[in-house]
C-alpha cells in the first residue's frame, strides 16, 4: 500500500490544508484514495472524506493503543491505490508526559511510512534549512522525505527557500502560495464541520485540490509514497464475534431456533449539522454485532427511527444549535420517553448536553437532571477512565481511554451513579448512569474495547424485544 504522512513543525503550519487537497488531487486522478487522520480529531475527516468518497478514519495510539494503529490502518486502506494520513499538532507532539505516545512521529513508524513536513514559510528563508535539518535527525527511525513549503510569499522567497533545502539536501516536493480564498471558517473547537456547511466545503475542496495540483509534485509525491515497505499485520476487523444476541430470547431468536422471527435490533444514530463527532468503527461495529443502524436528525425529525431498541447520541455542536434542539418538541419527547422506559442510551459529550435539562437557558430531553452551558474554558485532553456503574455500554470495571473536547459545562458534573472514574491525569468521578442511559463527556474509541458495542447491541436487541413482546401481548 503506497502512504505518506503529512506532517508539520507545529499546529497552525497547514496540515488539514495540503493533506485535504492531495487526496482531493489524487482522487481527481482517479485514484481510490484511504484517507486517515492521526490523534482523535472528528472534523478534519470530514474534510477527508468529502474529498475521497471514503470514510475519514482516525489513527489514534493513546485510545486504541499502538499495537492497533497498523490494523486500523489496513482496514480503512483495504483496496485503495494510495493512504494519505494526516498527522496531529507538531510531528512530535504526542499524550502530555508520555513520550512520543500519540504523536504523528509513533504513527508514521508504526506503519514504516514516509513523512512529508508541510512548512509555514511565511516568516523565514534560510533558516528552514536549520528547521528541516533538526526535525530529520531528532529521531532516526523518522523517514521524512521531503517538504512541501506553504505560505510562500513570492519568487524571490520561493528561490531562497529551495536554495537553502537544496543545501541541506532536502527534497522540496511542492510549493504553495498564501490562498486565504481556500481558508476554511473556525470556531472555538475548530473548523466548522462539513455537515453544516455541505456546499461550501465542497467548493473548498475543490480549491484545495487546484491549488495543491498547481503547487506540489504529485507524480515525486506518489512516488515517495511507494517507497514505504509492506506492513506485516492483519487489518483489524469488526466481526471478532457472532451478533451479541444470536441465542434468541425476548423476540429476538436466531434463525430456525423456533423463536420469534430474527430481526436485527435498530440501533438509532444521531446525526445533521448539530452531531457530527463519529468514528466510523462505531457503526461497522454495532452492525457486527448484529444491530441495523439508522441515522436521524435531531433537527428536522419529530420521531424516532422506527422500532429504534437502542440510541447512539454523540458528539457535536449542540451549543450552536440550542434554539432548534429545543424547538423540535416532539423529538425531545420521544427520547425522554424512550430513556424513562429503560432503553439503553449512549451519550457523548453533545449527546449528555442534549439528555439535559436545559442548555444556555434553552429546554433539552429532561432525561438527566443537570444543566449545560456555555464556558470560557476549553477542556481538552486525553483520559484513562474506568466504569463505575454497570451500564448497557460497559460493566463496571471496564476500562478505557478517551478525551475530552468541549467548551461547555454540565451542572452537577456526575450523578449519583456516575458513568466513568477517571485515573489519569486527574482522579474524579464523571457523567450519568441511570436505567439504559449512559451519559458522559468522554469520547472513546469502540475499536479499543469491541465488547461495548456488543453490549450495546445486546441491550438494544432486549429492548425491541421487550417492546414486541408487549405489543403482541396486548388485546
């Protein structure tokens, strides 16, 4: 599989940038093209994946740990002509106080690729030679096989700047002049997703890709990427295990097993503008376990998926979407309706703001009995996490490691069955655990631990079960 890591020296230098517009260039070649992201950011993979067709997936070694990262890998990148990852902060940067865990570094070794160093320029001449000449050598098992200059101000810089890599015997792989008319807009966790801003992603992308096809070597670039040996791993798959429920019970029996006719339970997933924080693993996982799974939209739809046994709500943008949240009565009454008969309810982040009370002033699902609101802090960063209470997602006791990504506030922070413990960095107690629902801040990674989406899948399937056993009972 030919791959390249798109790095950078920090944040900021334009990763999301050149690594969106080559998978956009090369697919425009015609090329099926396996995007992947390093670290667990939700947005820049929908970028990757509007530009590709495929889904955006994440490579992260602090959630899934690093003997994972290479089976994710060739699970997403499965019949592709080229993998293009994009890497996390600066190429070094990984988990705070923990080496190179996490970093793009530890992603790029794991799967023996060759990076490429996209360079904000606009500041400097000679001294990237200096710049590029520390980041290959700080550590040799590093491959970094060329640069690709960004923000380059005009010829005169550009000479200097190939002069000075041509010194340090650093291959310059593309140029790229300042383009703010290809800025994609932000807002405080990031970019804006591209559930929200559909059409206008699409013609970012599109510019993206034209400026990166005038700008960067694709024929050197290519050529680079089939440099990197053959990984010597099995792809990581989804179906470790029959469904969850295949021993029948509640409605839900196997095929010939005398039972009710088999039906896969509906596992309804929240999805639009307002939740868009996703890994692909998550569904492909749930389907494993032997559940269909149906996106709505908090936004629009005033019912739940029909037969829905389970519900996934994750994370998103609930905050700049309050008005409507609260506006869509009927659906808000369906899940509260839904949780208060004990159907199993994972929520993440903007799924716990949404199971509230109420969010900056504005009514949510009652379900939890806590308020979120705005807050000037950003809490941000990697946890280790063990469950406190047994819940339709995890028995207690069950261990996992995530993050935390929000600018809200939820009060109380914990119920009194709270969801997770946390034992790194921190140690206190987090989220809700009440009937079906668990609810918390916590993003985590299902490939990490697939027994969760089996559980989940198990309880949803119960639940549907139980919901037909009652109707068939009735008169």
């Amino acid at each position: 599989m030919p791959r390249l890591v798109v790095a950078a020296p920090s944040s900021g230098s334009g990763k999301t940038t050149v690594a969106t517009g080559l998978m956009a260039a090369f697919a425009e070649r015609g090329l099926a093209v396996s995007p992947h992201k390093a670290g667990p950011d939700y947005i820049d993979p929908g970028y990757h994946a509007l530009a590709t067709g495929r889904p955006g997936r994440n490579l992260d070694a602090f959630m899934c740990g690093p003997e994972l990262v290479a089976p994710l890998f060739a699970h997403g990148a499965s019949g592709c002509d080229l993998a293009l990852v994009e890497g996390v902060m600066g190429l070094y940067d990984g988990a705070a106080g923990r080496g190179e865990l996490a970093s793009t570094a530890q992603v790029a070794k794991l799967l023996r690729a060759p990076v490429v160093l996209v360079i904000d320029a606009s500041s400097q001449s000679r001294s990237v030679a200096a710049l590029v000449h520390g980041f290959a050598s700080f550590d040799p098992q590093v491959r970094l096989g060329g640069v690709i200059l960004n923000k380059v101000g005009s010829d005169r810089h550009e000479v200097m700047l190939r002069e000075a890599l041509e010194e340090a015997g650093m291959p310059v792989l593309g140029v790229l002049r300042r383009a703010p008319q290809v800025a994609t807009p932000s807002r405080h966790l990031g970019l804006v997703p591209v559930a929200e801003r559909h059409a206008d992603a699409l013609a970012a992308v599109a510019a993206l890709a034209e400026q990166v096809r005038a700008g960067c070597d694709l024929d050197a670039l290519m050529a680079l990427a089939r440099t990197a040996p053959p990984l010597s791993c099995e792809p990581w798959s989804p179906h470790p295990a029959p469904p969850a429920f295949e021993a029948g019970g509640s409605g839900c029996g196997g095929p010939g097993d005398g039972a009710a006719p088999y039906r896969r339970p509906v596992v309804a997933v929240a999805g639009g503008p307002a939740f868009t924080f996703s890994y692909a693993e998550h569904a492909e996982l749930l389907t494993a376990a032997g559940a269909e799974v149906v996106t709505f939209d908090p936004l629009r739809d005033e019912a739940l998926p029909e037969g829905a046994g389970g519900l996934v709500i994750g994370g998103g943008f609930p905050e700049v979407y309050a008005p409507e949240l609260s506006a869509n009565e009927p659906l808000r009454a369906a899940v509260s309706a839904f949780a208060a008969a004990g159907g199993p309810v994972a929520a993440e982040c903007a799924g716990l703001l949404y199971l509230a009370r109420s969010l900056d002033g504005k009514p949510m699902c009652g379900v939890l009995d806590a308020d979120g609101r705005m807050s000037e802090r950003l809490t941000l960063g990697y946890r280790e996490a063990v469950a406190v209470s047994d819940s339709s997602l995890a028995a207690a006791g069950t261990r996992l490691r995530g993050h935390e990504f929000h600018r809200t506030v939820i009060e109380p922070g914990a119920g009194a069955a709270p969801a997770w413990g946390f034992t790194h960095p921190e140690r206190r107690v987090e989220g809700f655990v009440r009937q079906g629902v668990h609810a918390s801040y916590l993003h985590t990674h299902w490939a990490a631990e697939p027994s969760v989406a089996r559980r989940f899948a198990q309880a949803a399937a119960a639940r549907a079960g139980a919901v037909r056993d009652a109707a068939a009972a009735r008169p």
